[in-house]
C-alpha cells in the first residue's frame, strides 16, 4: 500500500507540473531562440549554439515540454535553412539578433514570472 501511495502522489505532482501554463510571449521567444540555433548549426556558427543552450538552461524552468517547442522549431528551421541554401548571415548581424533574442527570453522567463500563481 505504501508504494501505491508513492505512485498516486508522483502521477499527482507530475500533473501539476504540466498543467502549467506557457504564455503566447514566452513561446515566441521560445521559438525564436529555436530558429537561431537551427541557423547557427546551418552556418557552423558553435560557438552561439553553445550560447542559446547557456541562455535557456539558466532562463528557463525545467519542463519538458519547453524542450520539445525548442527542439522541434529548431529542427524545422535547419532543415529549411540548408534545402533553400540561404546564405549565413553575417557573425556581426547573428550577434546582435541573438542577443536581442537572449534578453527576449529572460524577460518573458523572468522569476517574478515563474512564481506561484502568476
């Protein structure tokens, strides 16, 4: 009986950690940062890809569905990134999109954000 309970409460608080909600903001700048690290794998650029997964461990709560809008928007836009062959965008250009992307993300991540129920 005692496992039981063990399983009820885990299924319990696993639940309550994917009801939570993810504003229309958080996910566009979650996206956001998915499509420049599919452009910097597409251009080799490593040293920002090591950059963008820096700035979302340290910004954003450990859900896994976060994970998964990330990885999913990143793996649609290196694959459209290499089929069309566009041409990389300048380091100095990616630069600045990425740190305006990076301040995006910490905004709309923000602790005051993360608190219970806000």
């Amino acid at each position: 009986m005692f496992k039981t309970t063990q399983v009820i409460l885990a299924l319990l608080l696993l639940w309550g950690f994917q009801a939570q909600a993810t504003t229309d903001a958080q996910t566009q700048s979650l996206e956001q940062m998915g499509k420049l690290n599919g452009i910097a794998l597409g251009c080799r650029y490593f040293d920002q890809v090591k950059t963008i997964k820096k700035a979302l461990v340290q910004a954003l709560p450990k859900r896994r569905e976060l994970g998964r809008i990330f990885e999913t928007v990143t793996d649609q836009t290196y694959r459209e990134f290499v089929a069309s062959k566009t041409a990389c965008p300048s380091a100095e250009a990616f630069a600045a999109d990425l740190e305006t992307a990076i301040q995006n993300l910490n905004q709309n991540f923000s602790p005051e954000l993360q608190a219970p129920g806000k």
